[in-house]
C-alpha cells in the first residue's frame, strides 16, 4: 500500500468544508480591504528563496524543498509566499508608476522539511497578504488589522497580538552589535547551530528553538532600545493606528521572526501563548535585496491548517451547509430518466439535489434521504409522470404534495 508522505495530509469531510468556507470568508474580508488575488508558481529558482529569506534561518538551511530539474536547474518548492510576491513585482516592472500601493492576497499551499507534529506540516496551507509601496505605518497597522479582521470574524477567541519593531536598517545593524557583544561571553551556554550563527546573524540565537527559551535570551538587549528617531517615530504611529481601531496588543521586546528581511514592525497572532497563527512584519529591503528598486513592503501570513484544528476543536459551525434539499427516489428505469432531467433542472435552479445511484426502491431511498438529512424527498412514480406529476414529501413532517412537474423549482425554493 503507497502511504501519503510524513507531514503532509487529506483534506476531507468537515475539514474540507471548512476550508472551502474560510476561502470565502477570507476572500470576502480581503475583497472589503481592497487586496487582489495573486497565485504564484510553487516552485521558483533556489536563489530566490535562498537569498530573500536568509540563508541563515533554519526555514533556508534546513528546510527548503530543494531539488534539480531534469534541465539541471535549482528549483525550490515554495516555503512562503512573500519573496515570491516580491519576485513578480520586480518581475513585472510594477514599481514604474506606483500611484497607490499595491495590495495583494494569496491562499496557497506551502513546503518545508520540518518535524511534523501538531500544527505543524510539511505542506501547508497560508493565507498571506502584502502591500508594496509604501513607507507609511497605516499599512503595517491595516495588515495587523486584517489578519485579526478575519480570526475574529471566525469566531476564535484566546488571541493574543504581539508587537515588537526591529528599526530601519540602521536601528538593526546597531541592535545588531550590541546583540553580538551580549553574546560572545555566553557562546557556550548556546546550541552547536547557534554557536555558529551568532557570528553570522545574532538575531536568529532569539528566535532559535532550543535557545530561545534560555535565561541568557530573557536579559538580552532589546530592539526598542536601539531604534533611532525615525524608526521610533514610526513604531509609536502603528500602535496609535491600532489604538485607533480598538486593536489591543502586546509590545514583546524579544520578538525579531525567524526570516532575515524583517524591518521596523513585527508582529505575530498566538492562540494563548504559543500557538502562532500568524506571523508578519514590514520588509523594507527584500525587493532591493532581490534587484528590485528599493520599495517599501509589509504583510502577513497565517497558518490555514492551525485555524481549522482551532475552529474543529471549538466545533465553530460557520453556517456550513452539510445536508441536501432534495432526495429524488425512483423504482422503473423510466422513472430514473425523469430523475435524471429533473435533478439537473433543480440543481440549475439553486438547490442541491441527489439521486439514487444504487437503485435502492422506496425504502432504501428513504433511508438514503435520512442519512443525508434531505429537506424534501421527490417520489416519481410512473402513473403520475403520465399526468406531469411528482409527490413531494416534506422529509420533516412527512407532510406530502403532489405537484405539476414544471413547478417543482419554484415549490421548493419558496420552502426552502
Ligand atoms: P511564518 O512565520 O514563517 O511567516 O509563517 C506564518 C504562519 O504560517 C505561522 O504563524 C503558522 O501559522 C503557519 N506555518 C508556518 N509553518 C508551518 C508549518 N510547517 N505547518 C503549519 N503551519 C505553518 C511567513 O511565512 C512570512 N512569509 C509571513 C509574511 C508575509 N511576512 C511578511 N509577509
């Protein structure tokens, strides 16, 4: 038997139709902020992801997708969507004439080579959005404010948004000394990836998983510390803009992301503490650092598989459909022909319809119609059709019509 691989699943049953509705809701909230839809290839050259997320971080050295094509080319299997959005901004020139930010969203599935476990995948499911071109704190407040937007509309509770700035380029690379300073004497308290990383990029030693949680990481420097006035400035707008929007957060001084483009605001949504939902910030240098023109950028993404084990455990039903309107019984094989016009009429007509696939007769279409929790049963009968008729039963109260055959849409649908 071919099993399905480690950290990857089936979506199915209600979690498929969670999914399904969360895709409408969120295309429905995304859509209210103005965002646009962006689908991007799920594999792009190494080097983008490489170079744009930090060779560095432990998503790039040690779980990326990589693999060569048959033409000999490094190739990646999407481990996120922002170098991508990136990629096709620079790709397609669209900084020529930029009048207003660009605004887009993406539910997409994403790839890494992580331990898999509760909530955690090697396929994944993100919704994401980033707004390039522009500088102005609105837009990292607006991106913080959808991503909650859309748990809160959900119905989740327990959220807890934290907040933290990393500075311009020049408040991190100062943080950045500093960092390094505090952590020279202590190198052999940390892990053997860290010992070698702090060197390289202090910043990932806060955010590692085995050292993130020591004493030494709790007294570390802190960001907020080291922002100069413009970065300053800039940090203190986003929380009055989310004031301003009744956004309640949490300043976490600790927090820096495990990606390398991060700049000025950072933030992540947790379920209680730990659970990270969504994780963001502002990106200011990736669409430089990837031979774009320097442009502004910020955005989000959470985690799609996290959110429907939160809304499953909660049993939160989203008004989701899950029974039939109509059970269409037929016994002659002329009836089954009626059965066959008539369902894709209603179906044409709105309603959602099944037939009998198994030839069952009478009772066992009843029971069929019990199981799938039908509003109304059709019964066709051969003496009736020869009169245009068909007997609709009310599958609640067994109440019982007969009804001429070209009004059945309507019957129903004022029922229903
Ligand atoms: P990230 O923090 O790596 O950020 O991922 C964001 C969210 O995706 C996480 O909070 C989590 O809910 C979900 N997630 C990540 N890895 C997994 C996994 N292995 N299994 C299940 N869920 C997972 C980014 O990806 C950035 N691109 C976000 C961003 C967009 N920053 C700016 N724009």
């Amino acid at each position: 038997m071919i099993l399905k691989p480690k950290g990857t699943k089936d979506i199915y049953g209600f979690d498929a139709k969670y999914k399904l509705k969360l895709e409408e809701i969120i295309k429905e909230i995304a859509n209210s902020y103005n965002y646009t839809y962006i689908d991007t290839p799920v594999f792009e050259h190494s080097e983008l992801f490489h170079r744009g997320m930090g060779d560095t971080t432990d998503v790039v050295s040690k779980e990326t997708y990589d693999f060569k094509d048959r033409g000999d080319r490094s190739l990646t299997l999407r481990p996120e969507g922002t170098a991508s959005v990136a990629r096709w901004f620079i790709e397609n020139k669209l900084y020529g004439n930029l009048t207003e930010p660009i605004k887009s969203f993406y539910i997409n599935k994403f790839y890494r080579y992580d331990r898999p476990q509760a909530g955690r995948y090697r396929e994944f499911t993100q919704f994401g959005s980033e707004i390039i071109g522009t500088n102005d704190p609105i837009a990292d407040a607006e991106s913080i404010s959808l991503a909650y937007t859309v748990l809160e509309f959900l119905g989740i509770d327990n959220l807890n948004i934290y907040i933290n700035s990393l500075g311009d380029t020049e408040s991190r690379e100062n943080y950045k000394k500093a960092l390094l300073e505090y952590l020279k004497p202590h190198k052999e308290e940390l892990c053997n990836d860290c010992e070698e990383r702090i060197e390289k990029n202090p910043l990932r030693v806060l955010d590692c998983k085995i050292d993130g949680h020591k004493e030494i990481i709790k007294d570390a420097p802190k960001t907020i510390d080291y922002l100069n006035e413009d970065s300053l400035k800039h940090y203190n707008k986003v929380k009055q803009y989310l004031d301003l929007m009744d956004i309640n957060y949490t300043e976490d001084f600790n927090l820096v992301r495990g990606l390398d483009y991060y700049t000025h605001t950072v933030f992540e949504i947790n379920h209680g503490d730990d659970l990270s939902i969504v994780g963001g910030g502002r990106y200011n240098g990736l669409i430089e650092l990837l031979d774009g023109p320097k442009t502004p950028a910020v955005g989000f993404a959470m985690g799609i598989d996290r959110v429907i084990n939160l809304l499953n455990e909660k049993e939160v039903n989203l008004n989701i459909k899950d029974n039939i309107d109509v059970f269409i019984i037929h016994v002659s094989e002329t009836e089954k022909e009626t059965a066959v016009y008539l369902a894709q009429d209603l179906r044409l007509n709105g309603l959602v319809v099944e037939t009998d696939f198994f030839d069952k007769g009478i009772k066992g279409g009843f029971k069929s119609a019990d199981r799938l929790n039908a509003e109304y049963v059709i019964l066709l009968n051969d003496n009736d059709l020869k009169e245009n008729l068909v007997t609709i039963k009310d599958n609640k109260t067994k109440d019982e019509e007969k009804v001429k055959m070209f009004d059945v849409a309507e019957y129903l649908n004022m029922r229903l």
